[in-house]
C-alpha cells in the first residue's frame, strides 16, 4: 500500500508517559512521605489502575475533567490511607510529570526521518493544554504536523469520530493513512475499524490482536524498513 499521510500517536508511542508517570509518582512519594505508608510500586500500581479506570469512564461520557482529575488521587490517597490533600498531591504530580517527559527509545529519530518523506500528524486522547505544552516543548506544534487532541474534537479514541475528523484534517481518504499507536484498545481497535492501516507500537505475540495490524514492531528500525526509508 502506497500511503500518504502518516498519523502517530502521542504518548507511549512518541512520548513516554507511562516512564514519567512513575517517576512523578516516585517524586510526590517522597515528598508527602507517601513512603511510610506503601512501597513505590504500590503507589504506582495503585494510582495507575485507578487512573485508566477512570479514563474510561471519561472516554464514555460517564464523569467530566474535573471529577477525573479530584477523583483520580482522592481514589488513590484513600486506598493507601493518606490523609494528604488531593488537590496538593494532584498539583504537585502534574508539575513533576512535565519534568519526566521523554522521547521512547528510536522515536524522535523515526518521526523525524518520517516527516521528510510523508505528511505527517498526532493524534492524541487527553487534556488539551497538557498535550499542547508537550507538543511545544518537542517541537512537535509546527504548523506542518496536523495536530488532532480528543478534547478538542470533544470525542475520544477508540471511537469513530475523533478517527474521522483525523481523516478529515489529513486532506486523504481513509485508506491513504498508517496509524502509528501503541494501545490495543485506543489505537489498533479505533484506527482498523475505521478503515486505517495500523502499525502497532508493542510486544504483544497474541496471532488474534495482530492480525488486525499491518505492521507490529518493537523497534522504530522496523517502521522504517517497513516504509522503505533510509535513515
């Protein structure tokens, strides 16, 4: 398949969230002593399966941005039975999650390799003004990267709408697009059954899941040579 427009998907595919969500998790352990209650990993398990949990409830229409964001460490703070203030504990993670933001291993150097031969654009769930400060701090909000963020369009990944105003922005048809993601669920489900190719971003072995990806790979290396470009 010729392609002619090349959608990346935002964090753990480009950005390594789930690296620095830890790392502030650590952070914030530390210092509100969080450490005399639970270990990190606990702390770290505990915040993350609430989290996605929570999510999901979003991605549904179930709750708003604001009870995700109160509920999402009055969860976790009452689980690990800390009486710290979730509004102090939230502030101070978000400040120390934008000091973890990092590249995954191979990715700046595949987009960027990428972007001189395709169009190229990101589309992303999550909260608008986080996304964008990402985006600026790796100059990834140049006016030439269609930028497309689930708040903004006001529905989320999987579903077939925010897929559809990606197409839209594109300027191609749907099968004129690879979808580059990480996510099972977001990514492979919502972007193959719209009718994009799906190069998944993982080290899932399971034949079924892989079966609806064109590509899967574990190394940007292997996108490359599956797109036929030197670096």
């Amino acid at each position: 398949m010729a392609y002619r427009f090349i959608y990346f998907d935002l964090d753990d595919t480009l950005l390594n969230h789930r690296k620095a969500e830890k790392l502030a998790l650590a952070d914030i352990w530390q210092e509100f002593e969080l450490n005399k209650l639970v270990t990190i990993e606990q702390l770290q398990e505990t915040y993350h399966h609430i989290n996605v949990f929570l999510w999901e409830m979003y991605g549904r229409g179930e709750i708003d941005r604001d009870e995700l964001q109160r509920t999402r460490f009055e969860r976790t703070l009452f689980r690990i039975e800390s009486t710290s203030s979730w509004q102090e504990v939230g502030d101070r993670y978000m400040e120390r999650y934008q000091e973890h933001w990092t590249w995954i291993k191979g990715a700046q150097k595949a987009f960027e390799t990428i972007k001189k031969h395709y169009p190229v654009g990101i589309l992303t769930n999550g909260f608008a003004e986080t996304q964008r400060i990402k985006l600026k701090k790796f100059n990834l909000d140049t006016p030439e990267i269609k930028i497309v963020i689930s708040e903004d369009v006001g529905i989320m990944k999987p579903q077939a709408g925010i897929f559809e105003a990606a197409t839209t922005i594109s300027g191609f048809q749907s099968n004129e697009i690879l979808y580059v993601g990480d996510s099972y669920s977001s990514d492979v489900l919502g972007g193959s059954g719209f009718g994009w190719d799906v190069a998944w971003f993982t080290n899932e072995t399971d034949a079924d899941k892989l079966a609806l990806t064109k590509l899967h790979f574990n190394d940007f290396q292997q996108l490359l040579d599956f797109l036929n470009i030197a670096d």
